[in-house]
C-alpha cells in the first residue's frame, strides 16, 4: 500500500468516525484512529502533498492555455470546470494504448519464443 493510499486510509478512517458522531476523545476506537492519522502526518508529507498540489494546477493552467488558446481566445468558466476531466480522458486514452501496446508486444515475444 503506498503513502498515499494509506494516509487516505487513516484520514477516511477518522472522518467516518466523526460523521457517526464518534469524536469524543477518551474512546478507544477513536483515539487509535486520531493519533494513527497525526502520526501519518509530517512537515515533510504536508510539504510534499503542497509541492503537488501547485504542480498538478499548474498543469491545468498550462492545459487551459494551450487549449484555450486553440479554441477561442477567453476560457469560459464552465469550459474551465470540465478541464480536468478531459485531461483525465486524455491520459487515461494514453494508458489504455500503452496496456495495449504491451500487451500486443507480450504476446508477439510469446509467439517468437521470446526471442527479441
């Protein structure tokens, strides 16, 4: 499980617990969930996950740009909105082509004994 995936983990953890009105501090259950989360977080992970943020947004303003620029002169609010999701079209395209590409050399290694 990667970093990530596990302060997610941590932090849904707690946040399930004080939706269901379980935040009172003096109960096992949330007590082990609280200092498991506060003991996740560092300076360094905040600064990481702060050094991404401006990274990933900057990928969208530079997104925006480029394709803002082809297409009009003014990016509309609502053209801005749905920006990520067409990145995430983009890239997940790309992916999808990548698995194929692989899989088809996978199976020609296969079939030439894997030789290359």
């Amino acid at each position: 499980m990667s970093k990530w995936d596990e302060l997610k983990r941590l932090a849904e953890t707690a946040i399930s617990l004080r939706e269901h009105g379980r935040t009172s501090e003096g109960e096992p259950e949330w007590d082990e969930a609280d200092d498991a989360f506060w003991d996740a977080i560092t300076p360094e992970l905040i600064a990481e996950l702060i050094a991404e943020n401006k990274r990933l947004r900057q990928i969208i303003i530079n997104s925006a740009k480029e394709v803002g620029a082809a297409l009009s002169t003014e990016c509309s609010l609502e053209f801005m909105e749905r920006l990520p999701q067409e990145i995430w079209l983009v890239m997940q395209r790309q992916q999808d082509g990548a698995d194929q590409l692989t899989a088809e050399l996978a199976k020609l290694r296969t079939l030439s004994g894997g030789k290359r």
